[in-house]
C-alpha cells in the first residue's frame, strides 16, 4: 500500500524547493492543533505554482503519480491534481493515526519528504494488521488507496520513532503532498 523512492530529489532540489518555501513557513507560527484533532504543532500552506528552480523535481513527483494512478484506477478515470499541499511538522509535532477522506484529496496521495527522516505507520481499520514505512529525507512515497482508507496512518512524534528496532531521529519534517 505504500510505495517509496529514496533519494528521488536531490540535495540541490531539496534547497530550492525549501528556499521558495521557507519564507512563507516562517511567517506563520506552528499550531497547537488541527481543527480535526489529527495533526499537532505544525504549520501548513497550499501552493499552486511554484519558481523555476522547483519544478523539475514536482514535475517527475507528478510522472510517478500519473504513473500509479494508471495501475490503481479504472481508465476512464482522469487524475485530480490539487495545489500542493505543504505540511511542516515541529520536531515535537506529529499525525495522529487517521484515515484520510476521498471527497478531500481523491484515491492516491503523492508525499516528497524534506529535512529529515520519518517513520509512516499504518494499522488496518478492520483487521490486526500493522506496517510501518521508513520515509527517508528527499524520498518519494505514494500512498495507494487501501493505504488511505483500509489502513489508519500516522507519523508519530520524534522521541517514539523507530523503524526496525533502531531509533529515528525525526527533527522539523516538511512534506510536500
């Protein structure tokens, strides 16, 4: 349900889509809480377009989800692609298990991970199953349907973030979706 990229931007990438972004993050302060109780100390913004410097890495994330939506859905159904969806967790923030709503976002999700490694874990709504993704910095990961609405999905706050037994020192994360 979750499939990943690492390494899918560069270091170089990673700083121009951070420097066109940094000054809009920073103008806001971090909120305590979502509305819906799923999100905690995070700023947020959505983005429509972006600089020069930015759009040869958006462009392939837009490749490798038109690339899954055509495995996923039936053909007759057209991609939606929204504004970008900017999601800055503090490193004391978190996501809160959660499934995500189809009318808000469509099938599949497409996340670019900046500033630091996370830890993605995902229990079935209506089974024992559980996984857990390691979602390093500058990778890609695209969540498939039975991961939004089959799995309930989290990245939990820094001190509870393992993967594989090893602790993961998850600091302020940037997700680009």
């Amino acid at each position: 349900p979750v499939r990943r990229r690492q390494d899918f931007i560069s270091a170089a990438e990673e700083q121009a889509l951070l420097a066109e972004l940094e000054p809009l993050l920073s103008a806001k302060a971090y909120e305590p809480a979502h509305w819906d109780a799923a999100i905690a100390q995070y700023r947020e913004l959505q983005r429509a377009r972006f600089g020069p410097a930015a759009r040869p890495a958006l462009r392939r994330c837009v490749a490798q989800l038109r690339m899954h939506h055509a495995s996923h859905q039936q053909p007759h159904q057209e991609l939606r692609l929204l504004p970008v969806h900017v999601l800055d967790l503090a490193a004391a923030g978190c996501i809160r298990p959660h499934v995500d709503s189809s009318s808000a976002s469509g099938a599949l999700l497409a996340g670019l991970s900046l500033l630091s490694d996370a830890v993605l874990e995902l229990a079935e709504t209506d089974g024992p199953a559980r996984l857990a993704a390691l979602l390093p910095r500058r990778s890609l990961y695209v969540l498939a349907p039975a991961a939004r609405y089959a799995f309930a999905h989290a990245i939990p706050p820094a001190p509870a973030q393992r993967f594989r037994g090893r602790p993961i020192d998850r600091q302020r994360r940037v997700s680009l979706m």
